[in-house]
C-alpha cells in the first residue's frame, strides 16, 4: 500500500515557461525559436542545454549566468516563485495530505530552489532537492535518498514525474511505484512512448492522482 507521494518539481509543480522565455530575451532570441529547440532536444532526448547551443553557437552558460546575475542582481532571472506553480498544485497536495499520505517534494534542482519552494508553504511534510542531497535523478542514490527521507519502503512510495528517463524508469528500478504526468513537453513526448507503459498510471494532471491511489 503506498503512504508516500513524492513530487518532481519542475514541469510537475513549477510551469517552466517564463524562466525559458525570460533566457530566449537574455539570449536575444525569440520565444518560439527556443521553446522548439527545447522541444526538440526532448525528443531527441538530449539535454535542455544543447538547445543553448544550438539556438546561441558558443555561449558559455555559467558565465552568461554569471554576467546576468550582476545586470539583474534583484530578478528572477532563471529562477521560479510561486507565479510559476501550476493551477492544480497547491488544492492537490492538501488533498492528497488529508486523505492521510505523507507529501514529500524532491527533484532535480539548484540550492536556491529549496528556499522558494520553502518560501511558497505548500501542504507538503517536507522538501528536498538534488543539489542540497549531493545527487541527482535518475542517479539510484538519488531514489535511495528519497526513501531515507520518506522513512518508508520504496514500495510503499509514489514518485510522480513527468519523465522516463528521470522519473518513471529509475523510481521503478528502485522499487517504486510511478506516476507519469503528461505535463510540460517531455511528458507529453514521454506518454506517447512504449516504455510509458511501465508507470503505475499515466495522468493528465496532479488531480488525477489521489483517485489513482485509492486503486493501488
């Protein structure tokens, strides 16, 4: 029986789209022209910073980061705030916590996400990231991590993602069960995909996912 609802974080609680179009301004590129390299990276599965690359030939992300941070030293830049949560996050997450499961948030993230993620009091028992643990997805240490955190068995854990690659296939091979959201470009791409088949469920949005517990 699961007791523990773990979260990914970006594309599954945070909407990434204005940190992608707040670089397409800093690279000096439209919108569009990088959200379909971006797009196109996911289906290739290569890494989102080969779409950098390829829409900007030679850019040296740190120091262009770098060199952001000083201009806008007060900005979001690449960062999120709660503006960025999606729609369904916080009623979800209160509402899978009522119904007793212990809500956990660990994802693929930077230092500096933990404090907004922290800043946002969402209902969840706690909040973890890579950066912070020294590992990340799809890393088994990372999932190992999560289940030290959790406190429970990894069968007793649902890891909800909205990628194969980083969420379904590995929070399986550890041992869990796995929800893959169809939200952002690579869970759209992911669903459609035979390996697919290897999560517990596949839901439209985080909703979907106290119903899907009571079935597991």
């Amino acid at each position: 029986m699961v007791k523990a609802v773990v979260f990914d974080v970006g594309e599954t609680l945070i909407s990434e789209t204005r940190i992608w179009s707040r670089w397409a301004e800093r690279l000096g590129v439209s919108h569009f022209l990088l959200m379909g390299a971006l797009g196109g990276m996911a289906a290739l599965d290569r890494p989102h910073s080969d779409a950098f690359h390829l829409v900007c030939p030679g850019v040296d992300l740190v120091a262009e980061e770098a060199a952001w941070e000083r201009d806008d030293p007060g900005g979001l830049r690449n960062h999120f705030d709660a503006g960025d949560l999606y729609p369904d996050v916080r009623e979800a997450l209160a509402a899978i916590r009522a119904a007793g499961y212990q809500v956990i948030i660990a994802g693929n993230q930077p230092r500096r996400a933990y404090d907004a993620l922290v800043a946002m009091d969402l209902p969840a028992d706690s909040v973890h990231t890579s950066d912070g643990w020294g590992v990340q997805k799809p890393d088994p240490g990372f999932f190992a991590k999560v289940a030290a955190v959790a406190g429970r068995e990894p069968g007793e854990i649902l890891y909800v993602g909205d990628r194969l690659d980083n969420d379904v296939l590995p929070a399986a091979a550890a041992g869990m069960r796995t929800a893959l959201l169809r939200r952002g470009p690579w869970g759209y791409l992911h669903a459609e995909r035979p390996r697919a088949q290897a999560a517990d469920v596949i839901v439209d949005d985080l909703h979907a996912i106290l119903p899907a517990l009571r079935l597991m």
